[in-house]
C-alpha cells in the first residue's frame, strides 16, 4: 500500500471515529437532560441498550441513541434504529448516490412534475431559469420573482439545517449581491394557513414527515413531528426550533414539544400557545402528497419531507432532504418507525471501524 492511500486510510478512519464520537457526545447530552426532569434512568435499560447494540447492530458503539430512546420512553423496545447506525450503514444501501440529488434544488421540478413546490426560478452556473427551466433574462428576473409575491425567499443548494436560506423583499433587492448566493431556488413566500399563525406568526411552521418505499415498491409515512421557529428566527433554524410529535394517523399534535437540548415544553414559548388538542389542518393532503411526491422518487428510499399548509389550504413543500433526514426524534417518541424493514441486516464487515 502506497504512503497516500495509507495516509487516506488512516484519515478516513479518524473521520469515522470523530463522527460517532460526535454521536455519542450528543446523546449523551440528550440523555442528561431528559433525566433532569423524567429521573435517572434504570441502569439495566441501559445495559439492554449495550447488549442489543452488540447482538443486533455488531457493535456497542451503535447504543448512544438507543439509551436516549430509552431514557425517553422509561421502557426498552426491540426494532429501534441508532441514528448513528441509520447514518453509516442503512443510507448507502437504501439510497447510495442518489441521497445527494436533493441537495441541488433546481432538480425538484424536473423530478416532481406537480404544483407541490412554491419555486419561481433557479440560479443554476451564472444562469436564471424559470420553473419551466427557460433562460430569463436577467432584466427579467425582478418582475418574474415578484409577479405574485412581494417577498420570496433563496435557497442554496448548500443550505441544511436552516442555513443558507435568504428572504428579500421587492424593495431591498439587488440582483448583484442576490448572485453571489450561487447556485439554487428562488421560491414564493409562504403564507401559512391561520392555525401557524397562531403559534408562530413571525415565519412559517413545517410539517417533518418521514416516508419510505417498502420491498415492493409502496410508500408509506413512519414518523411526523412539527417545527416552530421561534420569534427572533425568520424560518426554522435546527438549534433553536421546538418539535412537536404528530400522530401519523390522526395528525393531532402531541401534548409535548422538546427542544433541540430534549427538554420538553407543551406551548410554544413566545406565543404561549399551548400544543394539547390541536391537529394539523388539512392532514390528509399533507400524507397523500408526500405518497405521491415519494412515487416519483423511489430510488432513494427514506426522505425527510418539510412541507405546510397554506392559507389557501394547500400543501407546500418548501424542500425534501434525501441524505441523512435525522431519525432519532421519530424513532424516541413514535418508534420504532422502521421495525418491519430488515434494516438491521446492514451490519459492518469490518470489526475496527463502524
């Protein structure tokens, strides 16, 4: 083996390590705060947690988030899926390459050829497109992204976790400086249907709804939650947003939200809404667009869809995240969402490194 491919072998076995570390760092963190308000928890669930890690998944190291679902629930369940484990084993083989085509934003409307998305126009390499990829004309683009709305929002094809995302008003724009943003999607402002509004009227609240494609071919939605922005945000930021659980079959909203930490609050804190009896407008239409969405992309087989209701009543998905859509809120406090599936099957070869 030559110098450089040792010296990538070793680096790559690093990033490894540091990514479960990571893991392990933050469920930790979750599990420390869950027990600061549901108590400590039985160490023998703890110790199930090691075993089942080591049995079923063929290392300990894939029972940090097991712990953080069994902290949570107080109860041991067969059938739940580590995040980490989801991350380095289940993605490459129910997704491989095609978990990266969502990151380039401008693909959704040639992928999806329905009215889901609010997109207006695409930046794509130093040129402007429209929905229906025709070149615009750059002395078109203003009056092309503000035909119907007054605001709009960019997003680029790097932005995750709520980074990367930019909202301009029809006053304050400047195609110069709205370039330099790179490659990716201009898309109408949302106005969110009036049960949002209540709970968060300073940005738009998104539905997290989880959907596979089974054995043979079906999809079918495993886990929802809501997000809320809180008041100083313009849009759902993944460190400070609250997420509450949906019942995938009702959509009622859970009693209780958790924060990014795992602490749990049952209203929202700066509207005081309080999320108990309240169920998610238009529900149906939500899961049969993300059936139907996820049809028309079966390649990759478990995505992240965010998506809302408008004032119009009709569902808007703002974008769908088909690399690594986190699993572990689901699986805590609906799990275990993917029991049925076999994913288990994809343990290591490889007893060094996970």
């Amino acid at each position: 083996m030559g110098i450089q491919r040792l010296a990538e072998k070793i680096f790559y076995r690093l990033d490894i390590r540091k990514f479960h570390q990571e893991h392990k760092n933050d469920a930790n963190k979750a599990i420390k705060n869950i027990e600061s308000e549901l108590g400590k928890t039985d160490p023998k669930l703890f110790k199930l947690c090691d075993e089942y890690a080591k049995d079923i998944f063929g290392w300990i190291g894939y029972s940090p988030w097991l712990k953080v679902y069994s902290a949570y629930n107080g109860v041991f369940k067969e059938g739940w899926i580590p995040d980490n484990f989801y991350a380095r084993k289940v993605l490459p083989a129910i997704k491989g390459d095609y978990a990266h085509i969502a990151k380039l934003k401008p693909l959704s409307s040639i992928i999806f050829t329905n009215n889901y998305f609010p997109d207006s126009a695409y930046h794509v390499n130093g040129l402007w497109y429209t929905q229906s990829h025709k070149i615009l004309n750059k002395n078109e683009l203003k009056d092309h992204i503000f035909k119907t709305s007054q605001k709009i929002v960019f997003k680029s094809d790097k932005s995750i976790q709520g980074k990367g995302i930019y909202f301009f008003d029809k006053d304050n724009f400047d195609i110069n400086k709205f370039e330099l943003l790179g490659n990716g999607v201009v898309q109408n402002y949302i106005h969110q249907h009036k049960f949002f509004d209540e709970i968060t009227p300073n940005s738009v609240a998104t539905l997290r709804i989880t959907s596979i494609i089974d054995e043979i071919g079906n999809p079918s939605v495993r886990g929802c939650y809501l997000r809320l922005a809180r008041n100083k945000d313009t849009h759902v930021i993944a460190s400070s947003s609250i997420r509450i659980p949906v019942d995938i079959n009702t959509g009622e909203l859970s009693k209780k939200g958790l924060y990014s930490s795992w602490l749990s609050v049952d209203y929202h804190p700066d509207s005081h809404i309080s999320f108990a009896n309240k169920k998610v407008p238009n529900y149906d239409k939500c899961i049969s667009a993300v059936k139907e969405l996820h049809r028309s992309m079966p390649y990759n087989r478990c995505i992240g869809w965010d998506l809302t209701i408008d004032n119009d009543n009709q569902v808007k998905v703002m974008e769908w995240n088909g690399n690594h859509n986190g699993i572990k809120l689901s699986e805590a406090t609906q799990g275990p969402c993917f029991a049925d599936l076999g994913w288990e099957k994809f343990i290591a070869n490889s007893t060094f490194i996970q």
